[in-house]
C-alpha cells in the first residue's frame, strides 16, 4: 500500500458527477494546486462506505475550493450514478476496474466473488504529489473505530483551515437499513 510521504500514482478513470459523465485524470487537479481526497470502495450501497461519504458530505468538503474528492469503486458510472442520487452525494465517483486500486496497493485478490476490487482505503493527495494521509481496511463491513473519516479530518483541516471538520460517522443509521 501507498503510505503516507511517497509520491501519489497517476491515472485516469470514468466518472459521474452531478449525473455528468467525465473522465477524471488525477494529474489535473494537481497541476493546478488542487488536493484530492481518494476515497476507495469495493462497490457503492455498501452500508460503511455510504456512512462515511455523507458524513463528508454533510462536512462540505466537496465544497472546498482547492480540495477534491473522489470516490473510486468496481461499480460502473451508471450505478454510481444512482448512488449519488439517492444519498445526494455531490463528489465525482469513478469506475475503478482495479487499475487505481491496485497502483495504491488496496486491491483485494477477491472479494464477495468479484476479484479485483477496491478494498475500503482513503488517501489524501497534495498539490505537490505527496500522500499525506494513507489508510485502508480488510473488511469492507467493519464500522471503523476512530473512522478514516476522524482519522484524515485533521489532514484537511491542516491545508484547508475553518473547514468543517465534524468527523462523527453514524454508522448504525445506515447498517440498520
């Protein structure tokens, strides 16, 4: 895996954003100045995952001028696409066939019968390449204590000062579901 200090690999993938689809090239933002929190998945609708994409969410950190976030899954864009929807989710989500995944190490050799997939992983991307915040997860249905959201607030906080940075992921309102 891709820790915290090395420099951030490039790529390139299809996405969604506000039901447009694109392609995201990482490279982008950053030759602009811009941070890009990656936020790994193996699949959408997963009651963890969707816990912590509206925590960001409700942070605003999307709204964050020179701060990006991206969601990387196995999922096409077109079920990303309904995801976003229905969670009112305003970050791009990608279709990430493993490629991304496995260029950052978090890569499962299978899982639920799909092989390839992302595992649950967060990293943060600075405008200089460097990877300033690093982290991942075996089991895609573990309520993560502290979250990786708690865990990368204070990384956010550090580049982007009077951000919202209320990181209480609520995980029992969407596992119950």
């Amino acid at each position: 895996m891709i820790q915290e200090g090395q420099t951030a690999p490039d790529f390139a993938l299809p996405g969604v954003e506000d039901g447009e689809p694109a392609l995201y090239e990482l490279f982008r933002p950053v030759e602009v100045g811009n941070a890009v929190l990656l936020w790994f998945a193996p699949a959408t609708f997963l009651p963890t995952v969707t816990a912590e994409l509206c925590t960001i969410r409700d942070a605003g950190w999307h709204d964050e001028s020179g701060l990006e976030v991206w969601v990387l899954s196995m999922d096409s864009i077109y079920a990303a696409a309904v995801y976003a929807d229905r969670y009112d989710l305003p970050m791009a989500l990608l279709g990430d066939a493993s490629s991304a995944a496995s260029y950052y190490g978090v890569q499962y050799d299978e899982w639920e019968g799909h092989y390839g997939a992302p595992k649950r992983a967060a990293f943060l991307v600075g405008a200089d390449w460097n990877v300033a915040f690093a982290w991942t997860c075996e089991d895609a249905f573990e309520a993560s204590d502290p979250s990786p959201v708690a865990l990368v607030a204070p990384h956010i906080e550090e580049r982007f000062p009077g951000i919202g940075t209320d990181a209480s992921v609520d995980y029992e309102a969407f596992i119950s579901r």
